[in-house]
C-alpha cells in the first residue's frame, strides 16, 4: 500500500485496491491483444508466475508461453474481470 499522511488511511486503502484492479484490467488487455510489451510491464523482472496447474516460471518465460498458449487453443478470447475482493 502507498501510504500518504495527508490522506486518510481509509482513502489509500480504496485507491489502492483500485490500482490492483487496474493492473487485472491491463492484464486483460495484454492477453486478448497479445500485447507483450504491456504484459511485461505488468510483472516485475524477478517475479514468480502461476497461472493455474498450466505454467509456473518467471517473467520472460510466462511472456515466452501466453500467447502462444492463447493462439494454439482459442481462435478468439475474451478476459473477463468481474466480482474482486481485495482485502488491503
């Protein structure tokens, strides 16, 4: 969470959980435009990714395998982000 004095803690903890639910937002579009340069910003360099039982490795290797992954099983795709709870 970005603390802030001048903002009350209860103001930072909704922005926060906004800037969570911007970051899925952008995932979505990354994906459904096979958009690397976006997913990567997404991540940081030295992350860990799990996406389901499908892959598990870092950061290059996730953006190595998404797309393809999305282009070999799907003609189309749509990310739908919906129902969030963020608990700060």
């Amino acid at each position: 969470m970005h603390e802030n004095p001048t903002r009350p803690s209860a103001l930072d903890a909704q922005l926060t959980r906004l800037e969570i639910i911007e970051k899925m937002w952008r995932y979505s579009r990354a994906v459904d435009r096979h958009d690397n340069t976006l997913l990567e910003s997404l991540f940081w360099p030295d992350c860990e990714i799990n996406y389901t039982n499908l892959f598990s490795g870092d950061r290059a290797a996730f953006l190595a395998w998404a797309n393809p992954h999305h282009e070999g099983l799907y003609i189309n795709h749509q990310h739908h982000t919906t129902a969030h709870i963020i608990d700060i």
